[in-house]
C-alpha cells in the first residue's frame, strides 16, 4: 500500500472517513454512559456496585492498553480499529440480555478492551493519514468531533430511555457504532513504517521514553478534569446552579470553538506556543470554579476550562505524534491514553476521598487537583526545551 503523497485526493477522503468512524463510537459511547449508572440501579445494584461496575470499563481499557499500542506498530491501526468497534457493538447489544451485575461488570471489562483498540488506532489513524504540516490542524478537528458528541449524545439518550426504554437504547448505540464500523471498513490506512531494528529492553515495547513528556503533562492536568466529572454535578447544585448540564454543554462549545484556531496555529508556531498559554488558561478556570459563588462564575469557569484544556489537550497529543519515530507512532498513542485514563480515575478516587475527610469541601478539592495540574505546567516547561517537538 502506498503512503499518502499530501495531496488533497490522498488523504481528504480518509481524513473523513476516520471522523465518521471516531464520531460514530464517540456518540454510541455516550449514549450509553451517563445512563448506565440508572440501569444499573434498576437492576438493584448498590451505590458500590454501581461505581465498581463503571469502573471496569476504563479499567478494561487500562489493562490492555499497552499491548494494543505495540502491536498497532506492528499489524495496523486500521485493523484494532475495526476490531474495537466490533466488540464495542457486540457489548451494547449484550446489555440488553444482561440479567445480573456480575455479567454487567464482566461485559464492561470486555467492552473497555473495544474501547482501547478503538481510541488508539483512530488516534494513530489521524497522525498518520495528515500531511506533517497540517497534522495539529486534522488532529484538532478531529477531537471536536469527540465533544460534539459528548454534547448531544446524552440528552438523546435521556429521551430515548423515558420514551423508549433500555433496551432501545443499547440498540440504537449499537446502530451508530456500526455506521462507524462501516466507515472504518473503507479507510485507506497509509503503508506501515517500520521502527527501526535494535536492541531493546522487554519494556521498550510497551514504554516510549520519547514521547513521554507530553503524556505526563497532561496527565497531571487530567486528575483536574476527573475531579470534574466526578463531582461538578454536586458541587453546581450546592452553588445555585439548578441544571448542571449547562456547565458541559457550556464546556463542550468552549472546546469546539478553540480546536480551528489552536490546531492551524500549532501548526505554524508549533506546538509549546499553544500548549502553555491553553494549559495557563485551563489553569486559571479551575481557580474560578473552586471559587465560584455563583451559577455566572461557575459558567465562566467553563469557558476558560473548556477553550483552555481542550486545546492543550489536542496540541500536547499531537506533540505525542511529533516526538515518536515513524514507527511507533501506536505506541505513543497508547502510552498517552493509558496516562490520561490513570489521570482520570485518580481524579475521581483521591479527590473522593479528600472529600470524605473535609466534610465535602469541593473549593479546596478543586484547589488541590489544580495543584496537581501546575506541577504539570512545571514538569513540561522544564521538559520540553530539551526535546525534538516543534
């Protein structure tokens, strides 16, 4: 197969079929998520059951990760990509005959193997199919497609389970990963090149110190954004703010709208001249939202979280791309992913425990977990003088 040649003809047509493909398992994934928790408490499961089944599904994505990485260097991103959207359909039609929580905790492990396969490969897709120059751009364009999704996705979902029922529902996810399946199917994925041929430590397939960096950094700024989805809900209701769904919506337009204008910009002043003002943006919103005392602040704290993470979300992604070899491109996919998933439960975890022992104060937990996040400010802007990135 021969490697795209950076005409327009060469890569437009998979440029967009691999956003069909993304928008399909991003819009199927959340249909299903936020109103999983309420089917599981139909099934009667306790509040413990309930957290512990949810986290299977990262948990699943976390432990396969690794292997999923190295062996996309080696086989193709397209095939974990088909693979993952497979087993992402056959897992939502299983919910509908699940009959008790052990199967439910068993069928998310299963479906977060999907989940893996598939948020690897789509990202390693992308970086491969762009033209080097216009890699920030594509990438950029192609996460907004991940929050349009998130945005719209869960109030359909919400309707869908009123009117319609569970059962209903888990198809009509099923439906949309399969129009994403289809569109995976006719991607053209560029020729593999091959890593080049030397001797490494066992742990060298499953670690790429190159491109550590950037998935440390954000990493560290993700334990922020876990602390939001775990808790924002709570802590909007205690400020007056009566529908917490205006906060991500508010989030998921902020994120839009930065990606035309941080992706094109990465691309022409590289990628540490958006990086550190997004991340510095980002920054400055969790300060507002943990000192937030009413619904308007809490809504500006949204736009500044949302336009700030986002960008440096996508620019210190596409660093990831820039500072692996050619070869192992998949790996360092992998290895950001897997970093970002660890940020995310530990954003919901150690923070939940914080608040167990300060009597659920959200302002100093928000506070805490924006610490976190400038010692990765700190980490990347000692780090990144030193590397190869743009």
């Amino acid at each position: 197969m021969e490697p795209h040649a950076g005409t327009p003809r060469s890569w437009v047509r998979d440029f967009f079929l691999t956003c069909g493909a993304r928008f399909g398992l991003f819009f199927a994934l959340f249909q299903i998520e936020p109103v999983f928790p309420l089917y599981l408490k139909g099934m009667g499961a306790s509040s413990f059951m309930i957290g512990l089944v949810m986290a299977s599904f990262p948990f699943g994505a976390t432990l396969v990760r690794p292997l999923v990485g190295a062996y996309i260097d080696r086989l193709g991103s397209k095939l974990f990509l088909v693979g993952g959207l497979i087993i992402f359909i056959t897992a939502a039609t299983g919910y509908i005959w699940t009959a008790s929580v052990l199967v439910a905790l068993l069928l998310r492990t299963y479906h977060g193997f999907g989940w893996s396969g598939c948020t690897t490969s789509v990202g390693t897709l992308v970086a491969d199919i762009a033209p080097d120059n216009r890699r920030g751009t594509l990438i950029s364009y192609s996460g907004a497609l991940s929050t349009v999704a998130g945005a719209v996705a869960p109030a359909i979902a919400f309707d869908v389970v009123e009117n319609l029922g569970f059962p209903v529902l888990f198809l009509s996810a099923a439906a949309v990963a399969a129009l994403g399946l289809l569109a995976a199917v006719f991607i053209r994925e560029p020729a593999r090149v091959r890593a080049e041929a030397r001797t490494r430590r066992w742990f060298d397939s499953f670690i790429l110190p190159e491109s550590l960096m950037p998935a440390v950094s954000m990493s560290l700024l993700g334990v922020s954004r876990g602390s939001v989805i775990a808790f924002l809900s709570l802590y909007a209701l205690d400020v007056g703010l009566e529908n917490p769904g205006h906060w991500f919506a508010v989030f998921a337009v902020a994120v839009v709208a930065g990606r035309p204008i941080i992706g094109p910009l990465s691309d022409r002043k590289g990628r540490p001249f958006v990086i550190i003002p997004c991340y510095v943006l980002a920054l400055a919103g969790m300060v507002v939202l943990s000192l937030a005392g009413s619904p308007r602040m809490l809504l500006v704290s949204a736009v500044l979280v949302g336009f700030g993470y986002g960008s440096a979300h996508a620019a210190l992604m596409t660093m990831a791309i820039d500072l692996a070899p050619p070869g192992r491109r998949g790996l360092s996919m992998a290895q950001y992913h897997l970093f970002y998933d660890l940020a995310i439960g530990l954003g919901g975890v150690v923070p939940g425990a914080m608040l167990h022992f300060t009597d659920n104060n959200y302002p100093a937990m928000f506070l805490a977990t924006t610490v976190v996040g400038l010692v990765g400010f700190v980490w990347f802007m000692m780090r990144y003088r030193g590397s190869t990135a743009r």
